[in-house]
C-alpha cells in the first residue's frame, strides 16, 4: 500500500473519501491507532519506532505487574519506590534510545528530569509539613483547601519552571520539543514526590501492613495514572507556549483555546486540583475511577498536541532526497510522511533518520499529492 509521503493518505484507488477521512483521524505517530484513543506508550513516547514502542508496551504491563505482585507480598514500600520511578525510567530510557537531544543531553536532561526530581522532592518535603503525616493514609476535610488545592497549583508552577528556563534557546522552535520537556519534567516531579512522601512508612519496614488489594488499587495509580496526569496535562500545556511563541503565526491557532497559553497553563492546573481533591476528599475506589477519567483527558489532550507538533511543517516542506524509513525500513521521499508505512517521519528519531539516509534511489511506489 502508498501513502502521501506530505499527509500520509492512503494513495490506492479502492479507498473512498470515507476511508481517506478515517484515515486523516489516525494518530501520525502511530499510523495504525486513532488519534482519539487512549494509547500511554505512544502519546508520552511518540517518538519511538514500532518496534520499540512494543518493547516500552511490554516494559509498562512488567512494571504494573511487579508492582502488584510486590503487594501480594505485602513489601507495599518497596511497590511505592517502583512505582514511583517506572515511568520516568521510562523517560529516561526514551531520550536515550531515540537519542533526540543528542547535541545537548545535559542541558535538555538538567533542565527537565533533573529539575523535576529536585523540585519534586524538595517540594514533597515542604508538603508533608502542612499536610497529613502521610497522604497515603487519606486526606482530611481540614486538608481539602490546602492538600486538594494549593499544594496541586504550587506543583504545576514548579513542573513548568524547568521546561521554561529552555523557551529562550531558538534551537529547539517545535511544539513537540515544549510536550515533551514539560512531560518529563512533570512525570519525574511526581516520581520524586512520591518517594518523599513514602519515607515515613520505611519506619514499619518494607511490610507496614494493610489490605493487598487496596494497596494493588493504589500502587498501580501511583505508577501510572498520577503521572499520566502530570505528564500529559503539563506537556500540552507547554506545548501551547511553544505554539505560540516559536511556531510559525499560522498554526497557532490550530488548537483553539487550547492553544492560547494563558488558557492552556489554567486548565492544565485544574487537571491536577482535580487530581488533588480527588486523592483529599474520596475514598479509594471512587478516588481512582475519578484519576481514571482525568488521565484519559490529559492523554486526548497531548495527542492532539503531539498530532499538531507532527503535521504543522508539512505544506512548507520542499522536494528532499530520499531517506531509509527507521520504522518500516523501505525507501521513501524525506518530506513529511513514509510513503510505505505512513508514519510521521517526524515521529521517528532525528537521529536515526540521519544515519539510514539520504538513498540513492526510492524503491517502490510512494505518491506525493
């Protein structure tokens, strides 16, 4: 089958504008999922070849599983610290493998990770000398306005500070680059938070004892609810400040009133004073059916955004020599999209594109429209 190698539709005869349409609503990250589908691995890591989005899949269902299997045992500590680091390894082993920074690591890494994590922790320090003596014995009223509602808004503001200090910097100018510092800084805020938070258990040991299955409940929202929240409402919302002040004047109002920062920065706080009134105010169960409907939100969210980052460039784009896809492999234009498989050519790493191309020659039939 060919694809547009500018807007990735199908090319061949038998598909109808119907199909075509469809088609225009698939994720360019992911050509084979819609964009308004509730996918972890490819909307924090949509950079990542198919091949090795399959590897992070099953990396995220061992580190769940892990989880739930340390609190079978009952060594619930030990569950807390693994969830709280599972995604941001992930993000780490992300950057790495698609090598995306590869002229800046240390100033992409400081700015982001390194930030969140500091700030994460010094922040849960704070926290815990106004709040409860640990959030994970549930919340008060007394503590709804300032455990449900301040500390989340503070968390934000620190999440945005380290992905911010790089704006400046001309050099990274997509709106992919502001989703994925702000991701990152925000899921190792929340990592590091976490940790923090569970160093009071430490004292009863790595078995302080409680029911299993509402420790199973609460381990796996540590792990990837709350920092699908953080990641996915912080990302788009940075991604709207790099929309508007480093994306060319006709995209930016691609996103609506998502796109305007002021907007996108307040409603990315209330995805987590949402968050946080639900961890304050509810008990388990309902708690996490409500974290459950705010991290699909903030998903939908940063899809759109990262669907945005990966199409804005391509009406400007002129004749390119012919480049290896890293995804499929086979031979294809180096304009917007493979001509074989259909994957944004953006969503797979610079890196890699540079190393398997320009070709010679493009084998097959690939169109351009």
């Amino acid at each position: 089958m060919a694809y547009c190698v500018r807007c990735g539709d199908p090319l061949s005869d038998e598909y109808d504008e119907e199909t075509r349409e469809r088609r225009r609503r698939r994720f360019a990250a992911a050509p084979d999922e819609p964009l308004n589908s509730v996918s972890i691995v490819s909307t924090i890591f949509p950079q990542l070849p198919h091949a090795h989005m399959r590897t992070f899949r099953l990396a995220v269902v061992l580190g769940i599983l892990l989880v739930v299997g340390l609190a079978l045992i009952g060594a619930f500590v030990v569950g807390i610290v693994v969830a709280a680091v599972l995604v941001p390894l992930l993000l780490v082993l992300y950057l790495y493998v698609v090598d995306i920074y590869e002229d800046e690591p240390l100033s992409v890494v400081g700015a982001t990770m390194i930030w969140g994590a500091a700030a994460g922790a010094l922040f849960a320090f704070a926290a815990d000398a106004v709040q409860s003596p640990s959030p994970f014995a549930g919340g008060t009223t007394s503590q709804l306005l300032v455990s449900g509602i301040a500390l989340p808004v503070v968390a934000a503001v620190l999440m945005f500070l380290g992905p911010l200090a790089l704006l400046p910097a001309r050099r990274f100018n997509d709106v992919l680059d502001g989703a994925t510092f702000g991701a990152a800084s925000a899921a190792t805020f929340v990592g590091a938070q976490v940790v923090v938070h569970a160093l009071p258990l430490f004292s009863g040991g790595v078995r302080p004892g409680g029911d299993p299955l509402a420790w199973i409940v609460q381990l796996v929202s540590l792990a990837i609810l709350q920092p699908v929240i953080a990641a996915g409402s912080i990302g788009a919302a940075t991604a709207a400040i790099w929309l508007r002040h480093r994306a060319p004047v006709r995209d930016r109002q691609a996103l609506g009133l998502l796109g305007m920062p002021s907007i996108a920065v307040v409603a990315a706080i209330a995805l987590l004073v949402a968050a946080g009134l639900a961890r304050t105010g509810l008990s388990l169960i309902p708690e996490s059916i409500v974290l459950l409907g705010i991290a699909v939100a903030a998903l939908l969210w940063l899809r759109q955004v990262i669907q945005l980052g990966l199409t804005q460039e391509l009406h400007e784009l002129e004749e390119a020599p012919a480049v290896r896809c890293p995804n499929c492999g086979g031979g294809t234009p180096g304009l917007g999209f493979c001509g074989h498989c259909g994957i944004s050519l953006k969503a797979v790493p610079r890196a890699r594109r540079r190393d398997r191309g320009p070709l010679a020659e493009t084998p097959g039939e690939v169109g351009d429209r």
